[in-house]
C-alpha cells in the first residue's frame, strides 16, 4: 500500500499508509491528522485541503485542473508548491510522498 | 418578535425542502440565512457544477436544484431573513426564543438547523492583528461606493467581485490597485478584458503575481505591502483596502447552544433528527449520526422526519394524521390546488 508523509505545521510527522484510489484529503482524515478540515469534502468547492508539496514530488502529480487553480485563490498562504489534496489520488507512483500542512485553512 | 411554528437556520436546500415537509403539515416556517440569497453551498460553492444524485433529477446545478425548490414551496409564502445568522437562542418554558444579528426576534416550539458546514464569512487577508483595521478602511464588501470617490483604493482578488469593483471604482476613485496571486482571473471573460482595457488606458494599477504580505498604520491602513513569488515587495500607499478572498464556512454560535457536537457536526438521533435539546433539531450536512452521509437527499428524508415531531411540538392539542400528497385534500389546500 503506497505511503504518505503528511507534516503539520508544527513539524509533527505522519507516516501513513493510504489506499490505493483514496486522496491525499482522505488519506489524511481517515488517519485523523490534524490540519485538512475538507469543509466540502472533496468535490473541489472549498479551498480547505490545501497543502504544500514537497518539491521531490511536484513534478510526478497530474497538472492541476481550472477548478483547483480557481479554488487555490481562496487558500491560506498559497506557494508555487500549493495543491488541494481532494484532487490528487494516491498510486503506486506517489508511493513516498511528502507532504506539508499550512498554518491554518481557510 | 415574530412568533411561528419553526424556525430554519440555513436557506440551503435542505432548509428549502423543510419548509416544503412542514408546509404541507400546516405549519408556517421563517429562514434565516447569512448569505443574500437562498441556496447555501449550491449557490456560493458550485451553482454551474452538475449534481447526479438527486432523485429522478438526471441532472441539475446548484443553481437550478435551488430555483425548483423555491418554486416548490412558493405555495407556503415563507418570510426569509437574509444577510443575517442566528446569534442566540434562549429557553422559555417549552418555547425558544431566537434572535438574529439584526436583532430579529422569533418564538417558536421548533428550530431546526439547515446549516451546511456553517454560515459563510469572509475569507480575511492572512496578516495578524488586521482586525484593527476592520472599523476604519478594510472592507469585505462594499455598502456604500461614494466611500471611495477620490480616494486610493487596493484591491484583492480575481473573481467577479474584486473585478467588478475595480471597473465601477474606477470611474471615481482616485486611483485603483488590483492585486491578485495569479495571472489568470476567475471572473468572467468579458470582465476581465473590461480590467484589462483599463489597465491598458493607465486607470488602474495592476500585480498580478503578488499577494499581501502586511498592512501598516494604526488604526488605519496607510500602506499596503505586496510580495511576489521571488520574495520582491511593493509598497502601495492606500485610502482604503477591499479585500475579496472569497467565503469560508464557520459554524459559528452554534457551538455556543449547549448542543451535542462531534467534530463540528451536531449529533442527533435518527428517528425524528432532534438534539439533546427538546425542540432543536439538525438536518442536512450538519447533522450526524451512525452511517450519516453527506448527501442532498439524506437532507431531504432527514427534514420530512424532522417536520413529524415539530407538528406534535407545534400543535400538541391536534391529532396528527400521516397523509400522501397525491390524495389529501387538506394538502392540497396547502398547495393551492383547487
């Protein structure tokens, strides 16, 4: 099963394993990290997902679609590394990713 | 203070068929929702996206899905409180007494909480301590645009909100600022060439690529600091600041009201939706319970269930009598069937 790190912003680290299919969102709040609220719960229409790539990774992720791009305007603190993670879905390719949590959402 | 049956906190769409579940009851209902019009997340989040799942609607949009409803209870002639949320509820006997941020006072036997995710507030710029700012010169809409007239205004954001503004400001303002994260605008085509044309002609100052990175002054901004992705910064001297970042969803005072909560959802039980407080239900995304889903329809069984029990709370002295719309006649007086 593909493994994830998700880091708080407080540097706390997580290393789960998440289900082939599921999103990084999904593998975070089933694993009850603390830091994605997914106010929407995954269908794009909020911006409260949102998380920082680690750079080893940014180039191995889909492109980003209109949607998420438009969503990302509402985000905290966006970088160049920023994404929603309801829209990426975890495959034997993202096995190892890491990823960084904002301050806050929203 | 008005006195009703029910009162619905959230004019989304399962707050919209509540009323529809109680009107045929007989029950009158008032909305009151924080948004300026009915439809909640449908309308706000995603009114072109299409939604699959409804029942015997192949397709429809949010924004679609809100007007049938509408349409659907235009027979209940329901008063709606807009712009405004619920900020305190108080016992009084076996009644409640609810008030609104524009000190609207309702008593009523039932309230039931249509809240979504919570009432939409604006998303705020992420800087400490601009709350002193809020009293003065930064906004999050606009109430009164002769504020503005000969004054220098910044802008954030790339919707049709900040955009429009910044065309309509810049026929009176001194000088405008558009401030926005990205090259690419969310606000309609015809919009932006309109912003870009006036970028064109000098009317207007346009960052794209910037975002804020600090507020100066006391009580007052006086300048605004913008910094790019490579970490360069700008300083803008300002009159006045609108920032458009959209809305967020935040329960609000709900949490205040003594009701069960698990993780921002209100716990109720699933035979009639009622809290642990007599006469205060949940339906829709802001209930939960075991096997509880996110869905419209759940919203909709959940408020025909609700709307049994505020009938017997409503009219305890009146037998209830379970009817179909198809055949009962006293529904259909309801409806304005003759």
């Amino acid at each position: 099963m593909p493994k994830v790190t998700y880091i708080e912003f407080n540097g706390t680290e997580h290393l789960v394993e998440v289900d082939k299919g599921l999103s990084i969102m999904e593998g975070a709040v089933q694993n009850n990290i603390p830091g994605i609220d997914a106010d929407c719960g995954g269908s794009c229409a909020c911006a409260t997902c949102h998380i920082y790539v680690d750079d080893d990774w940014i180039d191995k992720l889909p492109e980003q679609s209109d949607a998420e791009k438009d969503m990302l305007d509402f985000a905290f603190e966006t970088k160049a590394s920023s994404r929603l993670s309801c829209q990426i879905f975890v495959d034997e390719n993202l096995n190892g990713i890491v990823v960084s949590l904002p301050e806050k959402q929203g | 203070m008005i006195k009703t049956d029910a009162v619905i906190i959230g004019a989304g769409p399962v707050g919209l068929f509540t009323v529809f579940e109680l009107g045929i009851l007989g029950l009158n209902a008032h909305v009151v929702d924080n948004l300026d019009k009915a439809g909640g997340q449908c309308i706000e989040l995603y009114p072109d996206k299409p939604i699959y799942d409804i029942p015997a609607l192949p397709i429809c949009t949010g924004e679609s899905l809100t007007k049938n409803l509408l349409e659907q209870i235009k027979p209940f002639k329901t008063t709606f409180h807009l712009n405004q949320r619920v900020d305190s509820i108080t016992k009084k006997d076996k009644h409640w007494i609810v008030e609104t941020s524009d000190k609207t006072v309702f008593e009523t036997p039932n309230i039931i909480i249509a809240g979504g995710v919570g009432s939409f507030e604006p998303r705020k710029p992420p800087i400490k301590g601009i709350e002193r700012f809020e009293q003065h010169n930064l906004f999050y809409s606009v109430k009164n645009k002769k504020l503005f007239d000969k004054q220098n205004v910044c802008i954030f954001g790339g919707g049709d909100s900040a955009l429009d503004w910044v065309i309509e400001l810049s026929k009176t303002a001194k000088k405008v600022f558009l401030v926005h994260r990205r090259d690419e605008f969310r606000a309609a085509q015809h919009t932006v060439n309109q912003m870009m044309k006036l970028k064109d002609e000098g009317k207007i100052e346009l960052y794209t690529n910037y975002q804020p990175k600090d507020f100066t002054g006391e009580s007052k901004i006086e300048k605004v600091i913008i910094e790019n992705d490579k970490k360069e910064t700008k300083e803008l001297k300002v009159d006045s600041v609108l920032a458009f970042f959209g809305l967020k969803m935040e329960l609000g005072p709900i949490v205040n009201w003594g009701l069960n909560l698990d993780n921002k959802a209100i716990i109720v039980n699933t035979e009639n939706f009622q809290t642990n407080e007599e006469g205060i239900f949940a339906v829709g995304d802001i209930c939960t319970y075991p096997g509880k889903l996110k869905l419209i329809l759940c919203g909709f069984h959940e408020a025909a269930l609700a709307a049994q029990e505020c009938f017997k709370r409503a009219k305890p002295d009146e037998k209830y009598v379970f009817r179909f719309t198809t055949s009962s006649s006293d529904i259909h007086k309801r409806l304005g069937i003759k």
